[in-house]
C-alpha cells in the first residue's frame, strides 16, 4: 500500500502561512487606524505620558483619539493577559492585534456574529458587550471625522 505526500504537504503550507503574521494593511482603515493608535497608547503608558494629544494629532479628531483610548482600556480590562503589540514602526501585526483587529473590522460592518467568532474562546461572555459598545462608538466617531 503506497503513501499518498500530497496531505503532508497541504498541512506544511498550511502550518507556513499561519507562521507568517498579516501585515497591519490587511485590515479595514478603520481597524487599522486604532492599531496604530494601541501602538502609540502602549508607547506613551511606558512613557508615562498622556497619549490624547499625540493621538488626537495622528488620528485627525479628539474624539476619535478618546474614543480610541476607551476602547483600549476596556481591551485591556477584558483580554485574558497583557496585550501584546508589535513596535510602533512594524506593519506585521501581533497575535492579540490580529483578534483585536478582526473584532473591530466585524463592529464597523455592525457584524456582531463576526465580532464574537473574532474573540471567542479568547474573552469571556460577559465581558464582551463592553468590547463591542466601544468598538461601535470608535467606528461611529471615526465615521464623523470624515
């Protein structure tokens, strides 16, 4: 009985790809834009600095900079262990960026089925209500900066 190497191979490709993470521009603009601003929000807090005024620059609207800074404090208080974000400069995204990204891309296309396949198993339950208030309040500020 021969052994077939086609199976070996699919599962070697497969475990290739998920070796390499997504760049941070296959995400949404608007998923994209708030990694971005948790990048600069981590950076600041190790500073000790406040990151509104610097994100408010870089983001275009004060609004969206808070709205941005709430959203990752609640992510902070949900997310199972500290969240790792990759260096400011970096356009591959972390493994907690890519969940975080996913999520906030499925609340500004108001996908709440998305948005929950995005984080389970990751977040629990009760927590996640929170997470999707706050992404819809970033895409709703961030839709009026337009």
């Amino acid at each position: 009985m021969s052994r077939h190497h086609a199976p070996s191979a699919t599962i070697q490709s497969i475990v290739d790809a998920l070796a390499i993470p997504p760049r941070v521009e296959a995400l949404g603009p608007i998923a994209g834009r708030f990694i971005h601003a948790l990048r600069l929000i981590a950076l600041h807090e190790r500073m000790g600095r406040d990151p509104v005024p610097e994100l408010a620059a870089r983001l275009g609207s004060v609004e969206v900079a808070a709205k941005a800074l709430i959203l990752a404090h609640a992510i902070a208080a949900s997310w199972p262990e500290n969240i790792h974000v990759s260096r400011f400069c970096c356009r591959l995204l972390s493994h907690d960026e890519i969940a975080i990204g996913l999520f906030v891309d499925a609340a500004a296309r108001a996908d709440r089925l998305g948005f929950e396949a995005a984080i389970a198993g990751l977040v629990r339950a009760d927590r996640m209500p929170r997470l999707w208030e706050g992404a819809l309040a970033l895409t709703a500020a961030e839709l009026r900066a337009v």
